[in-house]
C-alpha cells in the first residue's frame, strides 16, 4: 500500500461493487482497501486511517448499521465519516435507523455517479484541509524553536509565515463554502421526502374515488347499452358521482398546495437569491415542509408576531436556519414519548428584524451550551450526530444574513435562541450583499 495517498474503506460482500467504485472515484487518486464483511471493516478500521468509508448495509452476518456503530464507539475510529449505500428502496425508518447508527449520509442504489463523486471529494478536501492544518502546527512548532535559538531571524520567518497561513485560511474558508453547499442540498432533501410523504395520502385518495367513479359510469354505461338501465340505476349514480368528484377536487387542491409550497421553498434553497417576502407567511410555509417530522412525535409548532411583515433578504438561508433549528429540537431536545412545544415570535425594531425560536426540550448544561457554535463539536458522537448543524446555523446567521445569534439555555428548562438581522439587504454597484 501507498501511505502517500488518501485511504478510502469499500464495504461490501458484492467484489462487482468495488470494481464500480473505483471506476467512479478514479480520478480522486485514491488508495482503495476493499473487505467483504464486517468484520473484516472493523479490523481494517483499526489497522489503518481512512477519510471515509462507504458502507454497505445488507451484509451476511454483522450488517452495515452493526459494523458502523461498533466503529464509531471506538475512540481509535470514530472520527471516521460514514456513507451508508444499500439497494433497499428509500425508507423513512430504515434511513433514520442509517443515521442513528453514525451514517453522515445515505444514498440508495442505483446511484448517480456524480453525486458518489462529488460527496466523497468532499470529505477528501476536509481530509486533505486537516492534513495541513496538522502539518502547519508541527511547522509553528520548529519555527518556535527556531526563534527561541535565534530572534534575529524572527521578523523574516513571521513574513513567510503569514502569507503560508493566509492561504490556510483562504482554504479553510472554501471548505466552509463546501460544507454549506452540503447543508444546502441536506435541506433540500429532507423537503424532497417530506413534500413526497404528504402527497400520498391526496393522490391516494383521488385515485380511490376516481376508481370508485369510474366503476360506476362503466356499470351505468352497460346497462344503457343493454336496454336494462332503470331509473333507480340513474339515481344511484346521481347521488354518487358528486360525492366522488368533491372528493377528487378537494384533495387534488389540497396536493397543489402542498407543491406550491414545495416548489416555492425549494427554489429559495437552490438559488438563495435576495427577494422581498411576507416573514410570517413563509416561515409558515417551511414549517409545514417539516410536518412529517414534527407529527412523528407530535410536535407543536407556533409562529407569532406581525402577520404582514415584509423582509426583503435571502428566504433560502432563512429556510436552513428554520429547519436546522427545529430538527436540533427534535434531535436533542425532545425525547421520543415527549410532545414537544416549539415557539418562534417574530418581531421588528426599526430596520432590524428580531426571530427569537425557543422550545421546551430536555435543555442544555453550561458545558454543552458553550461549545455550541463550534464545528465538530456534538453530544451524539456515534449516533448519528455530525457536529456541523450548529456550526453552519452560526454561520448562516452572521455571515450570509449580516446578523447576529445568541443561545441560552437550561438543563431541563428548555433551549432559546436569540437572532437578529437586517430587515433589507444592501446590494451595492459590485452585486455584493451587505
């Protein structure tokens, strides 16, 4: 083996699938390690360093989510990033069993070889941005020793130094970029499933009346034919049939709401361009994106504040801050046999707009709270918890909104957050936001 190369783990009991990937991420110049089980994964984990492992789930004996939470419980291993792959259709319950177990993604064949691609390089770039960040401490180091022998030569290695740490940061701010993007697509995905799970109960409904409907004018139709239609005939099909057309009607209204949402919301999200928006309205609206994961625990969300409050700013970024606050809820504040109460008042002062979200979960100790904003940072290591969602959320806020967020919190009295931002973003001749 290579130690030079960037090591990536292939899981899976099928060798045609480790001949696929390695054509889809040959041009990363990777090291690929190949196993057939899990425990072969577990052995290799432990005997070499991997930036990722792609896992896949249905394996004879020890099974992908087995091998993965045994995995990220080893301190040796579980800084380890974890893509799940399986070719089980998409399944809400077996997709949060995925992430439960420390998945950082979960992808279902028959996969896009772009999106493998684009995921992975990804995670290499953090890898690689990591590596760096290794090497320029151990060079500050030698450097501090250096000067510590001769200061004569310290303003010179301090001028080197500064441009070599400025394209660290120049890089490190591209990973962050990346990471966004990721966040991005997170979001988009999980109002992808949510819109999907809504619609099935109206088109299911539709399609069940209309069979009904469509019964009855073929029995009616065949007895005019025949000769043998009587009036009563007539009458049942009268008092039927609109029944069954308000039936069709309203739930094919009630489908076009949920995709004019749908689209509305997952627009913002792609493009995230500046636009003037009712605040009220559309957080309203991004909620109820985010039903199916709120009714799981029955889950109560209210907006308050002025109805007709107009922002113009980006809605994109202000619908990842809106579902990165509530899945954080569902996540780590409510417990599975707790109905949970979310609360998100809007208000505005002068040309300032003031969202303050706060719900009613198990809270946070001091600890906990003050390490909240930092990047990696999370108290579900091994269970499914990547320690960005807060991180990005900070960022969002500060950075692309110009605004400012603040968090308090007790253990066992809930956890509150304060943000603010510009009611109107300035754009300037340059198309820069302010």
């Amino acid at each position: 083996m290579t130690d030079n190369l960037p090591k990536i783990l292939i899981v899976d009991d099928e060798p045609s699938n480790h001949r696929v990937y390695e054509r889809t991420l040959e041009s990363l110049n990777l090291e690929f390690v190949h196993v057939l089980s899990g425990p072969q994964a577990l052995a290799m984990a432990h005997k070499h360093t991997f930036f990722l492992i792609l896992m896949d789930v249905q394996m004879p004996g020890m099974d992908g989510f087995e091998t993965a939470t045994l995995i990220l419980d080893h301190p040796k291993t579980n800084h380890i990033p974890i893509i799940f792959i399986t070719a089980y259709a998409r399944d809400e319950v077996f997709e949060f069993k995925g992430y439960a177990s420390g998945a950082v993604d979960y992808l279902v064949k028959p996969i896009n070889d772009e999106i493998v691609l684009g995921k992975v390089k990804v995670f290499l770039d953090l890898h690689k941005d990591k590596n760096n960040l290794n090497k320029e401490c151990q060079f500050r180091k030698k450097i501090e020793k250096e000067l510590r022998v001769d200061k004569s030569q310290l303003e010179d290695i301090v001028s080197k130094r500064s441009v070599e740490l400025q394209n660290s940061i120049q890089n490190l701010v591209q990973a962050q970029t990346q990471l966004v993007e990721s966040e991005k697509m997170a979001s988009l995905g999980r109002l992808v499933a949510g819109v999907a799970h809504e619609l099935n109960t109206p088109i299911g409904v539709c399609i069940t009346a209309s069979s009904f409907l469509h019964e009855s004018m073929d029995t009616l139709i065949a007895a005019y034919k025949n000769g043998q239609m009587k009036k009563t005939d007539l009458n049942n099909f009268i008092s039927k049939a609109p029944q069954s057309t308000d039936i069709i009607l309203s739930n094919l209204n009630r489908a076009s709401d949920l995709i004019t949402n749908f689209k509305l919301v997952a627009v913002d999200i792609s493009s995230d361009m500046v636009r003037q928006f009712n605040l009220h309205e559309y957080i309203s609206k991004v909620v109820h994106s985010l039903h199916p994961e709120t009714r799981q625990g029955n889950h109560a969300i209210t907006i308050e504040g002025h109805h007709a409050l107009m922002v113009e700013t980006y809605p994109g970024t202000i619908s990842q801050i809106i579902t990165n606050l509530v899945m954080n809820s569902l996540i780590h504040g409510f417990n599975e046999e707790k109905s949970g109460n979310i609360t998100i008042k809007l208000s505005c002062f002068e040309d300032r707009i003031g969202l303050n979200y706060s719900d009613n979960g198990s809270g946070m100790n001091e600890e906990v709270k003050s390490k909240i904003f930092e990047p990696f940072y999370t108290t579900r290591r091994g269970s499914g918890g990547s320690g960005l969602g807060m991180f990005i959320l900070h960022n969002l806020v500060t950075q692309t909104l110009s605004g400012e967020i603040s968090c308090q919190s007790k253990q066992g009295e809930g956890t509150h957050f304060n943000i603010s931002f510009p009611k109107k973003m300035t754009i300037n001749t340059k198309n820069e936001v302010h």
